[in-house]
C-alpha cells in the first residue's frame, strides 16, 4: 500500500492561528471546489482547488453547520430555524427554507442536488425538493440523531443516532 502525498494546504483563516478548528467539509461532486467552516468565524469559506484561492466568504451570523452542494454551485447554511440556499459565487441568497425549533443538526444532498435532508434537535427528518422549494417527505426519529446521509442512489437515507444507525426509503418524487 502507497502512502497518500500531500498536495497542497489550504490556510482557512490565518488571522486566528492555532485557535482556528476546521469543522465541516465538502468536496464539489467534480472535485474542483472545497467549502469549510472554521470555529473561529460564522462563515463558509469556499476554495478553488486548482488555484487553492478562496472564491468567496459566505458569513451568516447563527452558523451552525451547512452543506455544499454536488455541483458546487450553491450551499445551504442552516441556522436559527431557517435553511438559507445560497449562491457559491457571489454568496447571494437564493431562498429560505423553514428550519427545525432549535438547532439543525445535519445536512445532506441527494447526489443529483434535487433533495436536501436537514436533521434537528425536534428528532424530525425533513426532505426538500430542492427546486420546489418545499418539504417533500418527514421521518420521525426515536432517538437524538446527529448526522444524515443519502445513498449513492439518493433512495435510502441514513440517520445516525446515539449508537445506531437508521435507514429509510425515502419516496420517489
């Protein structure tokens, strides 16, 4: 087995030194861009992986966590109680969605970008047609979850909970 080589550091925020903690990240689907959060800042930080330059700084003050889409075009933050779908590229909002009472917990793409799965502390999984704009499907959840997934088909969606697992079908549209 070959070891992995280091191509390239990307500095997230250089002003705030060792106290600046990565915390999420995501790859585009076509492996051109790279966005983060960084425990130091409310904002998404979105890189040009060719270049390794920052392409824009997206600031949200109730930052809890977001998503990248596949495409890399847009990228959902979620705060207090609202989804805001935001443009990479200028950092625009697009639309908002309804969020959870309280926190939200995870976020997911379905690998097309058509579906949006967010997780809460209320325990319910929601499904967002993307285009639409509106809630597609629920799921309850029995236990606290903390992250959410969708298949490589974008059919089943995994919650991750204390200790388990749980995985649903979800819908055809």
């Amino acid at each position: 087995m070959s070891p992995l080589k280091k191509k390239a550091v990307i500095e997230v925020d250089k002003t705030r030194g060792p106290t600046c903690i990565v915390r999420h990240l995501f790859f585009s689907a076509d492996g051109k861009t790279l966005a983060c959060t960084a425990s130091t800042s409310r904002q998404v930080q979105v890189f040009d992986l060719a270049t390794g330059s920052a392409l824009q700084k997206i600031k949200d003050e109730a930052l809890g966590t977001f998503v990248l889409a596949p495409d890399g075009k847009t990228v959902v933050t979620a705060g207090k109680e609202a989804l805001r779908i935001r443009e990479t590229a200028t950092g625009a909002e697009l639309c908002r969605l309804p969020g959870p009472p309280g926190r939200t917990l995870g976020l997911a793409f379905a690998p097309d970008g058509k579906r949006l799965a967010s997780i809460g502390e209320d325990r319910v999984v929601r499904v967002w047609d993307v285009n639409a704009r509106k809630e597609s499907s629920t799921f309850q959840s029995d236990r606290n979850p903390r992250s959410v997934a969708f298949s490589p088909d974008g059919r089943r969606l995994a919650v991750a909970t204390e200790g388990s697992v749980v995985i649903w079908t979800v819908p055809a549209r």
